[in-house]
C-alpha cells in the first residue's frame, strides 16, 4: 500500500483525536471545570479504529498496543454515557469484534509476524522499548481513569489522567523523533499543550 495512503490514514485518526481534546478544552473552558462530552468518547472510538489500522499497516506493535488496550476503555465510558444503545446493532457488534476481526485477517495473511514486529532493522530494541513504555504509560491514563469513572458510576476526566497523559505523550514524542513519525510527532505535540491546559484548570477550578 502506498505509503501516502498509510500516512493519510495515521493523520485522519490524529485529527480525530487532536478534535476531541479541542472539543473537551473548549466545553471545559466554557464551563470552568474538566468535563468530558459525549462526543469526546464516540470520536475516540472512531479514532482508535483508524488508529490501529495505521499501526498495522506500519507494522508498528507499539501503536496497536496501545489502541488495543484503550480500544475498550472507549466503548465503556460510552456505554457509562448511556450511548452505546444508541448505536444500532450491527455496528456495536462490529466494534466489539473489530480488533479480534483485523488480528486474524492479518495473522491468515501473514503480515502479523513476531519476527517483522520486533524486526530489530525495522526498529532498534532501544528503541522499540521506548516505544512501549510510553505506550502502555500513555494507555494507563485511560485504565485509571476508566477505575475512577467506575467507582463513582460516572465517566469523568481527573487530575490523574491529565498527569499520565502529559508524560506519556512527552515519552512518545521523544519515540516518534528518533521513529522520524510525522503523525505521532504533531499529534502529541499539540496534545502536551491541551493536557497542560486541563491541568491548570482543574489547579485553578477544582474538578
């Protein structure tokens, strides 16, 4: 597949993702406090899919790691949101299956491969290394805040994720200079910025 394809693919799920924060940041900003919208959690959803399929198609494990694990976290802060039954069936069934769908139709096709995964001439140990850490820290962010939510039966955005969201995304800013990866380098980029802003405003406002 042309390479301006995959790219264009990683963008689109980057311009999701960064439009999700934007919508957050202003409906918070408006409302003096950290409030995550419905449409924040249905775009991440979206996101996510296109996410892991840039991943894949980068052979990149670092990236579908982390969509795997937040992939779910998504579909339940929706459901906490009592929007998923809004969602018709069919399609709740395929995002359910969607991972599960995309893991054997590469592994029968033979593009899921251990060795092309952990290619040490496609990617340096060191570097693949940095490269899930700061994946799987960036994706914690979304495993406390999907306790935290669950606790008080409410999806919420607290201080703690904004803090492994700041950190995460500095980590894998870091992997995708020395990953030469435009798409992870704007996208958290831009994300340190937003996190920043959450963090000063639940300082200054409280949640």
């Amino acid at each position: 597949m042309s390479n301006w394809i995959i790219y264009g693919i990683g963008f689109l799920a980057q311009i999701l993702f960064s439009s999700r924060i934007l919508l957050q940041w202003i409906v918070s900003e408006r409302h003096k406090k950290v409030i995550a919208p419905h449409l924040f959690w249905e775009i991440s959803l979206v996101a996510s899919v296109l996410m892991f399929v840039y991943g894949y198609l980068r052979d990149d494990f670092a990236i579908m790691l982390g969509q795997v694990i937040t992939y779910y976290v998504y579909i339940r802060n929706i459901q906490l949101e009592n929007q998923w039954k809004k969602i018709p069936v069919v399609l709740r069934i395929f995002l359910y299956l969607f991972p599960t769908i995309i893991l054997i139709y590469g592994y029968n096709n033979n593009v899921i491969d251990r060795a092309n995964l952990f290619n040490k001439e496609l990617i340096a140990p060191l570097l693949m290394a940095l490269g899930i850490v700061s994946q799987v820290l960036f994706t914690l962010r979304f495993v406390y805040q999907w306790v935290y939510s669950e606790r008080r039966k409410e999806s919420m955005l607290p201080m703690g994720f904004w803090l492994l969201s700041f950190i995460g995304s500095f980590l894998i800013f870091i992997y995708a200079i020395f990953r030469k990866d435009p798409v992870l380098f704007l996208a958290h980029l831009s994300g340190m910025v937003a996190y920043s802003r959450n963090i000063f405003i639940l300082k200054k406002y409280g949640s």
